[in-house]
C-alpha cells in the first residue's frame, strides 16, 4: 500500500479542497447511462463475464487519474495519494437476502485481475458472514452491482461531515434502448477531491477504455 503524502501549500486544488472539507462539507454523485453495447457482445463472444470485464475497465479507470485514488487520514491529519485503489466487490445471498464485502486486488493484467476476482468471489460465497475490513484496507473503494434494476438516479450519503474521499461506484442492470445495450452507472465522490469535470472525466475515460478494450 504505497502512497505518498500531499503537500497541501502545493496541492493544485487547496482553495477548493479547504473550502469543501471545512466550510461546506458535502458530496457529489452523477449517474450516467453508458453505452455498453460493445462490452457484452465481447463478453458474450469471449464466454467471459461482463460483470468482472466491465470492473476491470472501473478499476483502469480509477486508477489513471491521482484524484481519484485520495484518502485521508484522519488521525494525522493526512491528505494521502495512493499508488493503487483495489476493488470492494459484493456478493449476494439469496437465502438471506444480505450481502457481504470481498476485497479484491487490481491488476494491471487483464488475465490476472479476471481470474483473481473471479477466485475471490467463488471463496467469499463460502460463507455469508459480513466482514468490514476498511481500518487495514484504506485504499479500496466500493464497487457494488445491483442486477435488479435500471435506474434513472442513485445516491450514496455518508454521515453529515465525514471526510471519505474513496469513490463508491454503483451500476444497475443494463437494457435496450434504440438498439444500444444501456446501463445505469452511479458515481460518488467528496467534493473536497473533486468537481464536475473530475466526476464527468469518469465516465469519459470508462467510454473510452470499453472502446479500446473491445476492438
């Protein structure tokens, strides 16, 4: 878990950063329909999972830009960048209708984070136990996938100050309109770390990264 501490004198977004983690405490979340018509026929011709492609091209993401990879550490009063953010994938009982988090690892190699995922998951359904582990992993985000639904708007809250700089993404079940195979994707990030063109660079880049990774 390397990172490196931010110099808040010269920290590109001080001003901003100050005024959203002092002054004006809050969230910002956006929900984008994205095209992934592409993904699933690549899943579909591969006999791959979308669900863990459509991660892999997240967590690329997420990781190609520092702002999305900050976290702070409160005790020292730490603003860290970290070389990695990793995946908090869930997995759904039936039986009980609960879930549970499974932290995952991100791997620059498709192959790697494929079957490395797909492991982690076939182990946590082992055991239905609901285990949060967020005091040892700092650098991990959440990643939750609701197939229940599509959705027009999503929104995660966290307590009324509370400085959680890691980005919760959520997606809902994908449909078709206009002959594309659309999905409903939620993400969520701390105004102190970002703004409207950090959150729209998003879902920018995960369009493009679908683009290039189908080809």
């Amino acid at each position: 878990m390397n990172y490196k501490i931010i110099d808040m004198e010269k920290y590109y977004r001080k001003g901003v950063f100050e005024h959203f983690s002092k002054d004006c405490k809050c969230r910002i979340s956006m929900t984008v329909k994205l095209d992934v018509t592409k993904l699933v026929e690549y899943s579909k011709e591969t006999k791959t999972k979308f669900y863990l492609n459509f991660l892999y091209l997240l967590c690329k993401t997420l990781n190609s830009k520092d702002d999305y990879k900050m976290y702070y550490e409160y005790h020292l009063n730490e603003l860290r960048c970290y070389d990695t953010i990793n995946p908090i994938q869930y997995v759904f009982f039936e039986e009980s209708k609960t879930c549970k988090p499974v932290y995952s690892t991100y791997y620059e190699d498709y192959n790697t984070f494929y079957t490395n995922a797909l492991k982690d998951l076939e182990e946590a359904k082992k055991d239905p136990t609901y285990k949060l582990e967020s005091s040892t992993h700092p650098n991990w985000f959440d990643a939750s996938f609701m197939p229940w639904v599509s959705y027009d708007s999503f929104s995660v809250e966290c307590p009324d100050g509370y400085l959680y700089f890691p980005p919760i993404v959520n997606w809902g079940k994908y449909y078709l309109e206009n002959n594309r195979i659309m999905m409903p994707v939620t993400c969520g990030l701390n105004h102190a770390i970002a703004d409207g063109y950090l959150m729209s660079n998003i879902f920018v880049t995960l369009a493009k990264e679908i683009e290039t990774f189908t080809k």
